[in-house]
C-alpha cells in the first residue's frame, strides 16, 4: 500500500519555489493520486498547509536571502519534527504541504497544534542568529471519493488562509472554513432579500402593546420589524435581523422603519409608538438629519414617539448619547433605554442623559418568582422613581409575573402575557377598513419622502 510509496518520496530532493519551478507542489501532485489510487474504501488520512506567518517583515526587514533563508530552515525543522510519519514538499512560496496516510482525523488539531508550539519552542538557525517565527495551519481530512489532488491543497490552502486571517498562530480545518463560508452565502442571501422586501414594501411594522400596570390600558406600542415574505408568510426578526446588522444595513432598517413609525403617528394622532434605535444609527448624524426633516414642525407627532436605545450603546460615549439624545428631546420625544440592568449603567448617568423610560431586561422578570431576582426588580423600580424616570417590565409571559410587577410599583408592563406583536393596527377594531398594513403603496409613500420612503432611505443607506 502507500506505505511502501512513501519510501520512494522520501528519496526525492526538496525543490524550492522561485515562481516558476512547480516541482514541489507537483511531486505532492502524485503522491496524492498515489495515495488515491491505491486508497482503500475506509481508508482515511489528513493534509496540512503549513505557512510562516508575516515572511514580508522579515524580508523588507533583512532581504530575501534571509528570508529563503527562512523558508529553508522552516522546511528542515517540519522534517525533523514529522519526517517519520509524514511526507512533506514545499508547495508554494512559504507554505509546505505535509501529508499522511492511514491516520485518525481527529488527531489533526493535536498534531497542528504540536507543530505550531514546536516553532515557538525550537528558534531557527539563521546567519544573523536564532530566530523564531511563527506558524499557522490549515488541514483537510482525506476521506471524500471526489476529492482530486488540486482540490485536496486548494482546500487546505484556504484554511490555512483563514487561519491566517482569525489571528495567525493557530489552526483552522478547511471543515470549519466550509461552514462558515455557507454561513456567509446564507447571510448574503439573506440581506439580497431584505433589501428587495424593502423595495417592495414588504418590510412592516409589528406593534406590541405596553400596558399601564395600574389600569390595564395600552400606555404605548412598540414597533418591531417584520418582512412580509413572497409567499404572504411573515419573517420574524431573528431570520434577517442578524445579517442586516452584520452585513452594515441596520441605519436602513432604523431609517425606514422609524419614517413607517412617524407616519402612523401622523395618520393615527391617538397612539404613541417606540421605535428601537442601533447603535449605528446613535452615532451617524446622517439618520439624526433624517429624523429632525421627518419631525420638523411636528411636534405633535414627535411628543407621543418614544426613541429606544440599548444600555451598552448608550454609555460608550456619553457625550455623544448625550448630544443625541438632548437634539431628540429638543424635538419632542421621549427616550427609553431598553434592556436595563444588563449593562453597567449606573442612575447618576441616566440623570445626566435626562432619560424617561427605562425598560427592565427581561432575564430579571423571568427570575422574578426567585428571591434574590424579585430584590433586583424593586432596587430597580425605587431608584428610578426616587431620579422620576418610568419604568417598563419586559418579557411579563404570566399573569403571576405581571401581577408582582404590578404590585412592585413598575408603571408599565410589556411581553406575551399583555400581548404578542403584530403587523395589523391593533389599536383599530377587528373589521376596521385600515386594520391591516399597509393600506397601498401610494400612502405609505404620502406624507414623508417625496419619491417613497423605500426609494429614499436605499439611496441614502
């Protein structure tokens, strides 16, 4: 089998790279049909790309002979450490491919890991002195039928590429680097459709009620975002939310769904409504010169929208949440800050930031029926009324959890129990004309943009 192969390999000279003598990559070319060839149905074995991390420094730093010195010595220590076991060729300009046969794959971490260590322990001998360097890794496992030679390094190389790019110094298998890659196309594919929904005007607000604890009345509506898919489903937001915020599109979604929120308030001048605000949005002055336009000479309109900020974004910089916050309020809205108490805001700054709402984290009114958690829930209702800021329960999904909200003083009470979210008007009656949203295009687009809301906000964005 391979073994015996190996012994006729292992007599051939190790042939450098220059740019045009391929005969290193080319000799693992046919050591790797070899191994297929004669390769056994259950038989299994790894590949490992193996590259000096940051050879550029080196070279612009001492010269390219230093760093072919480099290059050399690097192939002499892998020969050390794996010529036993592994058949190793230079394959590129500082990569070296090293290759066995008939092994488990799951030591294929542990052994890429051994040779990363063994270049930080064993400095390597150079004219101007040791020298250490550093390695990364990037592996494959043997095991597909239709795999090829070319395929078999291409795939490591990538891995090794992506090891490369997470940090250096470490291992990647070209298994993960797959994985995420379909992560990636799935996240693209993802933001290609949100992109068209929003075009198409299927992006739509979903409205869950804010009850007052004392009277059971809807104090005000949160908006969440929606898709209507092609198909007439509704996507909730943890389908797309992620890749819109991953892929740079949440000033998009913040931009558009804010002008959808501002024109209910406009058609509707009995409710109040809270819109979530991103931490892009908070710090681009393009989206705060877009929500002064919509609400200029508004005020009416602004007093009864409530702009909702996360804790952790609000305290990275004072300043600048502070300015944001003092332009909106200048405006007429009101400002919550949603998720308290999961972050490190103490009351001394939500006095300087002049909040008005704090939305207590849901994973405190969960653990509610606990002693130590019902403790957290009513410090935090006492000191924000003792600085006269309300307060909202979030995530309330029993009534035995509303009720010790209510009874703790919380003025507002948010989550299932009160309500779930949704798309249709809930503040109309059932059979309402306008109930479902939106009515058409045309007066989605009335009031705010000229050109459509969707048309702007994508030009912009």
């Amino acid at each position: 089998m391979f073994t015996d192969g190996k012994q006729k390999f292992n007599n051939l000279k190790l042939v450098g790279y220059d740019g045009t003598d391929h005969s290193g990559r080319h000799q693992m070319y046919q050591i790797l049909q070899q191994w297929l060839d004669d390769k056994e149905s259950t038989q299994v074995g790894y590949f490992l790309a193996i590259g000096i991390d940051r050879l550029s420094l080196f070279n612009e730093a001492f010269g390219t002979d230093y760093a072919d010195t480099l290059i050399e010595e690097t192939g002499k220590h892998l020969d050390q450490i794996l010529g036993s076991s592994f058949i190793i060729k230079r394959v590129s300009g500082a990569t070296y491919g090293a290759f066995i046969d008939k092994a488990s794959v799951s030591e294929m971490p542990t052994m890429a890991q051994h040779i990363i260590n063994s270049f930080y322990e064993m400095p390597l001998r150079t004219e101007m002195g040791p020298v250490r360097i550093g390695i990364s890794v990037g592996g494959i496992a043997l095991e597909d039928q239709g795999m090829s030679p070319s395929s078999m390094l291409t795939k490591a190389e990538l891995a090794l590429r992506a090891a490369k790019d997470s940090g250096r110094g470490r291992f990647v298998s070209y298994a993960d680097t797959a994985e995420q890659s379909k992560n990636y196309r799935t996240m693209l594919t993802t933001g290609d459709s949100f992109l068209k929904a929003l075009k198409e005007h299927r992006v739509r607000l979903a409205f869950q009620p804010v009850v007052d604890s004392k009277t059971n009345k809807v104090s005000f509506y949160e908006c969440l975002a929606r898709i209507v898919g092609e198909n007439g489903d509704i996507i909730n937001a943890a389908q797309f939310i992620p890749a819109v915020e991953e892929l740079g599109l949440a000033r998009v979604l913040d931009k558009y769904t804010m002008h959808l929120a501002i024109q209910e308030l406009g058609m509707f001048p009995d409710i109040k409504l809270s819109v979530n605000v991103s931490n892009w949005s908070l710090t681009d002055p393009h989206w705060l010169d877009s929500v002064v336009l919509a609400l200029n000479g508004r005020r009416d309109v602004a007093e009864r929208l409530i702009i909702e900020i996360t804790e952790s974004v609000a305290i990275q910089d004072m300043q600048k949440t502070e300015d944001f916050i003092g332009i909106l309020k200048g405006l007429g809205c009101r400002i919550a800050l949603d998720d308290f108490g999961a972050g490190y805001t103490a009351f001394s700054q939500l006095k300087t930031l002049n909040i008005d709402i704090v939305k207590i984290d849901q994973s405190f009114v969960r653990d509610i029926d606990d002693k130590k958690g019902h403790l957290f829930v009513k410090t935090l209702q006492s000191l924000a009324e003792g600085i006269d800021v309300e307060t909202v329960g979030e995530g309330a999904e029993t009534k035995g959890e509303a009720d010790i909200l209510a009874n703790d003083g919380i003025h507002h009470i948010q989550g299932f129990f009160c309500g779930k979210p949704s798309t249709e008007r809930l503040w109309l009656a059932p059979d309402h004309v306008y109930r479902k949203f939106p009515v058409d295009a045309a007066l989605l687009d009335a009031d705010l943009v000229p050109g459509g809301v969707a048309d702007s906000v994508l030009e912009d964005g």
